[in-house]
C-alpha cells in the first residue's frame, strides 16, 4: 500500500462500501464503541482516516483468533 492510500480519508459511504457493511450497521458500531476511528469535519461529517482503519482491521481479526 502507498503512502497516498495510507493517509486517505474515507468518507462514511466510502468506508462501508469498504467493510461492506450498511450505514445502520456502521451506526449502530458507533453507539457501543465498536466502530473503526473517526473524527468530525466542522461540517459534521465523519471521516476515517486509513491508517486508524487498518489498524482496527487488525484488531478485529486479533479478537477472532
């Protein structure tokens, strides 16, 4: 993976088309604390940055184990 891809900024239908997951999934991670990193544009729009994501890929899979 490039150093671009890493420092990408998804937006919430990016990400879920990413985990292949629907926007009330993603929400409903969000209300217990299970959702991958994000932080709000002053706009209120979520982003997820890649390199939080992939870290929380990982974790995940660390759970399944």
């Amino acid at each position: 993976m490039d150093h671009d891809t890493f420092d990408q900024l998804l937006s919430t239908p990016e990400l879920c088309a990413y985990l292949k997951i629907t926007r009330d999934t993603l929400y409903e991670w969000r209300e217990i604390n299970a959702a991958p990193p994000a932080f709000k544009l002053p706009n209120g729009h979520l982003r997820f940055p890649m390199a939080d994501l992939l870290d929380w890929i990982a974790k995940q899979r660390g759970r399944a184990a």
